[in-house]
C-alpha cells in the first residue's frame, strides 16, 4: 500500500511562531520523514489473463521494473513471482510473503470474477 503524506507526518521543528528581539515573526521548519524505497505489485486484468509484475518505487525519482509482466493462467505466474523475489536477497522473508499474499487474493478475485471488472 502506498503511504500518503499527512500533515500529522509533518514535524515542526518549532511548532509555534514566537518574536524575535527585533519584533518580526520566527517560522518555524517542517521536516518531512524520509519515504524509503519499496517493492510493488503492478497487474494487468484482461478477460483471458490476468498479468502480474514487480517495480522498485523510489520516492521522488520513479519506479524501476524489476520484473516482466507474467501471465496467469498462461504459465504459473504465481511461481515464476516468487522464483524472482526468492532471487532478490535485499527484499526481506516478511515482503516476499506479503507480496506472494497479494498476488494469491488479486488471482482469487480474478478468478471469481471470470475476467470481468464489473
């Protein structure tokens, strides 16, 4: 899931506006968390496929594929997944499950829906 900012993420470094000796208003510094990359699931629902690939997401710069598209239930998509994930020592035990989760439920939903987006 992507993050969006909010203003409680913001942390004023001086919260209050105060007076200097010369009478003038002191802003104050808002500092925003630092967004770290993470690792996506991108899909393709098509009525006779459905097709799932992975992408990097740096903040500020883009997205990096990190992956081809690979279509269920042309090959075993699901497999070929988690064969690339298990080949990326930088992504964690707990993120190779996660994503190999999201995938399983948006297979599901595609299959209980026939295809159709409706």
């Amino acid at each position: 899931k992507a993050k969006s900012p909010a203003l409680s993420d913001e942390l004023p470094l001086d919260s209050s506006p105060s007076l200097s000796s010369s009478g003038k208003e002191k802003l104050g510094v808002v500092v925003k968390p630092l967004e770290k990359p993470r690792v996506v699931l991108k899909f393709i629902w098509m009525e006779k496929d459905i097709g799932m690939a992975l992408d990097q997401v740096i903040p500020g710069h883009g997205s990096i594929p990190l992956s081809p598209y690979y279509f269920w239930p042309r090959k075993d998509a699901w497999e070929e997944l988690k064969v690339l994930l298990e080949s990326k020592p930088w992504i964690s035990h707990m993120q190779r499950i996660h994503l190999l989760n999201q995938a399983t439920d948006i297979i599901n939903l595609w299959q209980t829906s026939g295809g159709n987006l409706t």
